[in-house]
C-alpha cells in the first residue's frame, strides 16, 4: 500500500500536513505545487488500496480526479476551506470541508487533531491572512507577543514562497522545504537552526525592492498600471507588490502585469483600498479573469489584448472613489 498525500505548497498546505505526519507518522509520496497549480489529484498515480490524503486544493477542481481515484477503490481524506462544488458521496471518501472565511486548512486539521499540534495552525493562519483567527488559536499557548511575532513573519515567508508560475521560480521547491520543516516539532527549534527562512524572508524582501525600482508604464487619473519585467523575481512578487501598492495609494486601482509562459501576460488588479470593489467586475471581462472584489486577476492577457485593457481598467475606475 502506498500513501500519497497531496497538498498545497503554500504555508497552510504545508503546515496541514506537518500536523498530521507529526501525529502520524508515515513514508508518503508527495504532491505538491506552486501555489496556483491546484489541480493536483489528476497526477496521483494510486491503484486500489492505496491511500491519499489531500489538503488546501479546492474538490470542485480536482472532481473528476476524486471520482476517478475513488471508483479506482482508493480511500481518500480531504481537508479543504475551499470551494467544494459538488462533493461525490463514497464511502472511500472521508472529507472535512468548511469554506466559512474566518479558516484555513490547517485550523480544520487542528480541530481533527484537537489541537495536538497547535503552533503549525497558528503559523498557518497568519500564512493564509488570517491574524485574527492566528491570535485567537494561540491564547491557551501563552506566547510572549515576540514569538507570535515570529510565528507571523514564518507564516508569512512560507507563504511566500509559493508564489510563482512554475517551480523553478520559487526559492525553494514546496516539496524540499517540507522535508526540511518535518524535522522539526518546534517552529522556533526550526528558525534556529535551518537558514532556509531567513532566505525566503530576504528574498520577499529583496523581491519588493527590485518591485519598487520599476516606472510606471502608464498613469491615469485615478489607476496605475505596472509592467514588471520577464523575470522569475516578477512571477513571485506580483501580488504581493499589488498589496504593497494598494495600502500606499488608497485612492488608487493598481494592475501589476507580469509577462507569462504562453507570450502573454498575468494579471493581478487591486481596487483602491479606499472603496474595496470593482476588481472582480473589472477581471470578468476577460475569458480567463475571474477574483474578488477587492483583489483580482486574469491568468492570461494576449499582448495584443494590452490596449483594451489598459481602456477598461482607466474605465472601471474612472472617478475619484468615495468610501460608501
Ligand atoms: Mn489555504
């Protein structure tokens, strides 16, 4: 019998996982993948008794993969907060589903666990924005507020080191790094004494530098558009530099575009932060945009399709924004 397990590569699918093979330890085959890549089931190679846990990839993309893997007579556990769609009901299938916005993966694996491994949950939640809910899970701990601080920033730069297209532009591959974290019980053992995360902390920091050299390509009245060079640093930072601008220009929207494998661009849009809307209405114009209200994007923008956008991005945020 083989075990899979399959998960995210950002800091809640890493830190899920740490929780569970912390508990229960076992020789597995891992899946995993930038952060973006989440359709991970089609890739698992199990055969009928074999075993795969899956953790922080939405069931509704990996459905057909689930279906195929369960008539296939594979048992399946799944934590998710993500959308599920329509979950097949098996009895291969033992699945801890819960989209609700105030959790992550990681906190869904904590309750299964009754807490038994608290501190990755912790690191988790500020890893996937959630400070609050992070504070929360760490009040029967007693942690002085300088560790929380560093649980926070570790959540953060395993966080960060998911984002990118492919792995090669990561600082390191999610699956490396979880062979080195699952040598340790103790997050603050692990900063000690692995060199790994001080790397990812200078590198996002580095990242956002490099970010904040780059001229605008255009600037309109009310909306800013930034073309980051063809550059792995780019593909990691774009995001986060879209955050970055958006809490510095409150009344502005923001679009970072980043050039992509197939020639065109990837797109990430942030509506000002003084009014929070309009990305998603914005993004949905394109065929593969799609996002939030207040943070969006389009996987892929035609070169050709640049001036179009550029006409619809000034468009959707074309006066000055009034908070409602
Ligand atoms: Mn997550």
């Amino acid at each position: 019998m083989t075990q899979f397990d399959v998960f995210n590569g950002d800091a809640d699918g890493l830190c899920a996982l740490h929780q569970l093979r912390l508990e229960a330890p076992l020789e597995s085959v891992l899946i995993t993948g930038v952060k973006r890549d989440v359709a991970l089931l089609q890739r698992v190679p199990a055969q009928r008794g074999d075993a795969v846990t899956v953790l922080d990839v939405s069931a509704a993309t990996n459905h057909d993969a689930l279906v195929s893997l369960l008539d296939r007579g594979v048992d399946i556990q799944y934590f998710d907060h993500h959308y599920a769609g329509d979950l097949p009901r098996h009895p291969g299938l033992k699945a801890t589903i819960d989209p609700s916005p105030e959790v992550c993966t990681a906190m869904l694996v904590d309750r299964y666990l009754g807490g038994k491994q608290r501190i990755w949950a912790i690191v988790a939640a500020f890893g996937d924005n959630l400070p609050d809910a992070a504070r929360e899970l760490a009040r029967p701990l007693v942690l002085g507020s300088e560790q929380l601080g560093q649980l926070g920033e570790l959540g953060e730069d395993l966080a960060y080191n998911a984002y990118g297209e492919k792995i090669s532009d990561l600082i390191m591959p999610p699956a490396a790094l979880y062979e080195v974290m699952h040598r340790y019980a103790d997050p603050f053992h692990f900063l000690r004494t692995e060199p790994i995360i001080a790397r990812l902390s200078k590198a996002r920091c580095d990242d956002l530098a490099t970010a904040s050299e780059v001229d605008p390509e255009v600037v309109f009245d009310h909306a800013t558009i930034y073309v980051l060079p063809d550059a792995a640093w780019s593909r990691r930072v774009s995001g986060v530099f879209g955050n970055h601008l958006a809490n510095r220009f409150r009344a502005r929207a923001h679009a970072v575009l980043t050039p992509n494998a197939q020639g065109g661009y990837t797109v990430s849009v942030r509506a000002p932060v003084a009014i929070r809307t309009g990305a998603d209405d914005l993004c949905r114009q394109f065929v593969t945009g799609g996002g939030r209200a207040e943070a969006a994007g389009i996987n892929h923008l035609p070169r050709d399709a640049f001036q179009e956008f550029a006409r619809r991005f000034e468009q959707a945020f074309s006066t000055a924004p009034h908070p409602p």
